[in-house]
C-alpha cells in the first residue's frame, strides 16, 4: 500500500516540539490530514505518518508517529511538514453546518437500513407467513443477522 512519494506535496503543518517520540505539530492547511498519512519533507522524504489530531477546529495540531530511524527531536520549532494533497479533507468534512452532510450520514444509516435488510427479513415474514409460523419469522436469517452484529 505504500505508493512512493506523491507527484507533489503541499506545507500542511509546523513542527512545535517532540512527545514521547512523536513530533507534535501545528496544522497550517485550512484541511485536515487523513489519519495515518504519510509525512514528508519538502524534498520528499517520508519521515512518517499522522498519528493523532487534536485541538480546536480552527487551531488544529496533529501528531506524527516517526518511522524507525526518524528522531523528532532532530527538528526545530517551525519546521515545515508536507503531505500529499490527496490525504487532505476539508474542513466542512468536521463542520456541523452543511445540510449536505447530514443526508451522506443518513446515507450511512442507509447502509445501516442496509442492515434493515431486516427489514428485508419482515419481507420474509409476509411472504412466508405460514412458514414464519414455524421458525421464529425465517430463523436462519434472523441469526446470521445477529452475527453481522
């Protein structure tokens, strides 16, 4: 899965100081990292991945977990990080305001209605009335059901 260095990388944070091995960073895109995208340098080179992302939406900071051999202490306070534009969100991604994200929630759901393949299984009750008297309404299903739980 590790694809090489991107065609292009862009400045997403400033290093602040190293935690317990990891370099604790400010984000300086207006987007937001995906976790465990990789960390470059400005030359390309990969010195590790997100680890965490936390602080206010609008002073956001993130952790990098550093690959072996990589040690956050080696860097100074403003140092630039880059990242692949591709492992970016925008911000409206985290933001309650659009309409627009709700319905993509609801589209979950809709996997989760997905799982109202239950509701399928009501199908199944109708359809097999007098067979439902027997198994508890289509029981195989009702139990595999349970498993994808």
């Amino acid at each position: 899965r590790d694809e090489g260095p991107p065609a292009e990388v862009v400045e997403v944070s400033t290093f602040l100081h190293a935690c317990e091995g990891d370099a604790v960073t400010k984000l300086t895109n207006e987007k937001v990292p995906y976790f465990n995208a990789p960390i470059y340098l400005q030359n390309k080179t990969q010195i590790g991945k997100v680890d965490e992302i936390f602080g206010p939406i609008n002073e956001s900071y993130f952790s990098v977990k550093m690959f072996e051999g990589v040690i956050a202490t080696s860097y100074n306070e403003g140092d630039k990080f880059f990242i692949d534009p591709m492992k970016l969100l925008p911000l409206s991604r985290f933001l309650p305001q659009p309409k627009g994200s709700t319905p993509r929630g609801g589209g979950r759901g809709g996997r989760g209605g997905g799982r109202g393949g239950f509701g399928g299984r009501g199908g199944f009750r109708g359809r097999g009335a007098p067979r439902g008297r027997g198994p508890p309404r289509g029981g195989g299903r009702g139990f595999r059901g349970r498993g994808r739980f």
